[in-house]
C-alpha cells in the first residue's frame, strides 16, 4: 500500500472522532488502518492518505456494504451526518467509550472512570440545528447515478471528501428544520430560473455562493442571507426574490439579506461583502433557560439549543458543587456572546463575573443580551484572552472561579499558563473537543488542581463530535 492508492476492506472497530478501525495482519505484526466517518461492520472503499509503518489513515470514498447494526431512514443521506443510520444508542456507546480513552491515553488520568459523572443525550435526536449553511455550485454530483456533472445549478450539500461538487437538497436530512429542507427545493428552482448561474469552484466565477439560514426555536422563525458575487449583479431582481421568499414562508420569515461576497475563498462571512437587509429585522430572538438572546446572521450562539441548556446546567452544578459563589468574583474565558457568565449572574446572588473573548463582535452582542435580561453584574473586555490576563494583573489571587470555553483547537499553552496562575480556587472547563482538553488535563493536575468530575455531553447526533465538562479543583 501506498498513499493514494484506493482499497477495500471491513471495519471491525471506531476510535475517537469518527474513525473506523480495519486491522490487517502481516508478517511484521498487525497494520491498522484508519478510515473517518465509517462504522464496524461496514465495508469500505476509501483512498489512503498518509501511510506510517504501523498504520494508515484513509479517506472514505464510500461505503460499499452497510453494517448490520444501521437501519432503514427517510432522510436524505448527507455527509454532514455519516452516523444517521445508526440507532442513537449505539452512537452514544461508541462515543464514550471512545471519549474516555482519550482522558486515559492523553490525559494520563488512569481513574477516568472514577470521575466520569454522566453522559447527556441531546433532548431531540433529530432536527435540533438552528442554523445550516448550503452551498450553490455549477458542479453536481448526481445521487443516483453518482455521476459528476458540469453545467448544472446545485443548491444543497458538497459531496463528502470534496470542495467543488454539490448534491441537491431535495428533502429533509434529519438535522435542521424539515418544513424548511422540504422547500429548498422550490426557492433552488426560483433561483435558477433567473438564469444567472451558480458559483463554479474551480474556476472561482458565476453568481450564486451560499444560502445561510438561522432558527429560532422559541419563536418557529427563520433568519436568510442569500450570499452572491457582484458578477451580473444588475440582472438579480432583489425585489422579486423578497417576494418569492415572503409568499413560501409567511410569518416564519423573521428577515432576509442579501451579501456581496467577491473574495475567492469558499466562506459565507458577512464581513468579507456588502450586506443588505431586503426584509424583515437582522436578528432573531432564541430563549435559553429563561433568558432572551438577540441571534444576528453572524452571532455565535449554540447549534444545538436545547442540548446546550443541559451542557450549562451541568457546568453551573460544578462551579457550585465545592463552593458557595455568594458575593464571589468569576472569570469566563473565550465567552463568545457571555452565555454562560449571563446565566450564572443571573442565579447566584451577588457574583460578579468578568467575560472575555477576541471577537468584538460576540462582545457587543454578549452586552447587548446582559442589558435586555437586565443584568448588571457583568463586565465584559473585547481581547486575547492571554494578553488580557497580562495587562490585568490585578486578578491573580482574585478569582474565585474560573469558566473555561476554548475553541475546538484548545489553549495554547502560554494561555493556559496565564490562566492557572491567576490561582483560582477551581476551573470548570467546557470543551468542543475532548481531546486537547485531555491534554490541557495533564498540566492543570502538574499544576496543583485536580480532576473532580467530568461529564460528555452529545451536542451533535449523528456525527462524531461530542463535548465535555471538567471541574478542577486547587488542592
């Protein structure tokens, strides 16, 4: 074997982070071979992308035989959620069994199992995403032919392993709202009609880029940015397309904008275009255990609301499990929009809670969200978190707790110095990726704190991620 090279073979077993394992003996001992996004007891075809002496990870081009183990669904299959055919319960043994060796393998935590609390389902297992992002593209994988097609108007998901080619979403997949799925296709048929074309990957030309759509759950209402280039602009009837879009969806439409977004690269941001509002208000309003949050286009908020409520009430449950936070000083690190500092200042009397996070825009919707639940106890600073803990010295020795929420990449280790010097009497530190919090778990116990609990929480059903909670203690 050797990179590059397309093979066969069965899965026998699943590692951390959605990689089935296929084992091959050979006369040197046994060859592992990884493949993402595959199941035991499938049989795959998928193409090798790196090769070591002792193993190989692999590509999934697909899947050739299911395993016994998945059923029969009426969603559109789509790679966003290569586990959908798998009954729920399987998919939450596989993650944690998976999950807790990371702890053991990484963390060099042996007692994993002595700490672990629980794991927490996601309440609905089925479309509980408020936001989706589709893609247009020139380039269409056909579904049953699995031809490649050129010349074509796609609207809907790009085929797994590439960046140029879309399937048409012609249905409900399973993880975002079906009354919407059903009608994508009508406002793809609309949009084609126009007979300005969709964008074309490759050649980095055409008109049609992405259609992003946000949900409110507590109100059934659907926030829509249409994201185009400016290539025949004046041919685009803006008008038409509000009417369209009004007349499908009525009440559910809570606003619709329009982005000019010319930069090459394949992202849907609004900050790299014009954006314009063509209907409607800019935001959408979502509840989350009893507090109101403005949701702009741009906003980071949780994908999965009413999983992220039991994922806080657990995070709260540990800042309070060893200590009374009456009258206390928390910090909440990486706060994007301060969801948890929000609600933590707004159940336990008289805490003051400072709230950082790089992005000025998370900062300002994290105030403007304190100020419509009218809580005053917070502060909140636009900047790195570690340059922030340099510049305010004056905190170290003066946090009682500390909420930990770092991107899906970790702390980077001089950060996560900064913060365990600040000697805070416990940290509890939620993370998007179990793995790099295993790994901050081995300095955090070097350096005096240690590991209480610890909780999974399934974020996203269906696919292979899934997040944890820790609380760490000062001894």
């Amino acid at each position: 074997m050797k990179r590059g090279d397309v093979i066969e073979f069965t899965i026998t077993d699943y590692a951390f982070g959605g990689k089935g394992i296929a084992k091959e003996e050979t006369e040197n001992g046994q060859y592992v071979i990884f493949v993402n996004n595959s199941l035991p007891g499938q049989k795959v075809q998928a193409r090798i992308a790196k090769k070591k002496k002792r193993f190989a990870e692999c590509k999934l081009i697909k899947v050739l035989e299911r395993s016994p183990d998945e059923i029969e669904l009426d969603f559109q299959p789509i790679s966003g959620a290569p586990y959908i055919t798998l009954p729920i319960e399987l998919q939450h043994k596989y993650k944690k069994e998976s999950t807790l060796e990371q702890y053991r393998r990484i963390g060099e935590i042996q007692n994993i199992d002595a700490v672990f609390d629980t794991y927490l389902e996601s309440p609905e297992s089925f479309n509980y995403r408020n936001k989706m992002e589709y893609s247009f593209s020139t380039i269409r994988q056909d579904l049953e032919t699995e031809e490649e097609l050129d010349d074509q108007f796609a609207l809907g998901f790009k085929t797994r392993g590439t960046w140029w080619k879309v399937e048409n979403l012609d249905g409900p997949d399973g993880l975002f709202d079906a009354a919407f799925e059903t009608q994508l296709k009508e406002i793809r048929q609309f949009l084609e009609s126009t007979e300005l074309p969709a964008w074309h990957p490759p050649k980095k030309v055409g008109f049609f880029r992405h259609l992003v759509v946000r949900k409110s759950f507590e109100l059934n209402k659907l926030l829509i940015n249409l994201v185009t280039s400016s290539q025949d602009l004046a041919k685009f009837d803006r008008e038409a397309f509000k009417k369209f879009m009004v007349d499908l969806l009525g009440e559910r439409l809570a606003g619709l904008q329009h982005t000019i977004n010319d930069d090459v690269a394949d992202r849907a941001k609004i900050e790299n275009g014009e954006n314009g509002l063509l209907y409607g208000e800019p935001i959408v309003l979502e509840k989350l255990l009893d507090l109101q949050f403005e949701i702009s286009m741009e906003s980071f908020f949780q994908t999965n609301p009413k999983s992220a409520e039991r994922l806080y009430n657990k995070a709260i449950e540990y800042a309070q499990l060893k200590f009374d936070l009456k009258d206390q000083l928390l910090m909440d690190l990486f706060c994007g929009t301060g969801t948890i500092g929000q609600i933590m200042a707004s159940r336990i009397d008289g805490v003051k809670v400072i709230g950082v996070d790089i992005v000025p825009e998370a900062i300002e919707d994290a105030k403007r969200n304190a100020e419509r639940n009218g809580i005053q106890n917070l502060d909140f600073y636009a900047a790195d978190v570690g340059k922030f803990l340099v510049e305010y010295p004056n905190f170290t020795d003066k946090i009682h707790t500390i909420m930990l929420d770092p991107p899906r990449a970790g702390i980077a280790p001089k950060t996560l110095k900064k913060v365990m010097n600040i000697n805070a009497k416990q940290i509890v530190y939620i993370s998007c990726n179990p793995a790099t919090q295993a790994r901050d778990a081995r300095d955090l116990l070097e350096f005096g704190y240690t590991l209480q609990k610890l909780s999974l929480v399934d974020q996203f059903p269906h696919t292979s991620h899934i997040e944890a909670v820790a609380l760490f203690v000062k001894k």
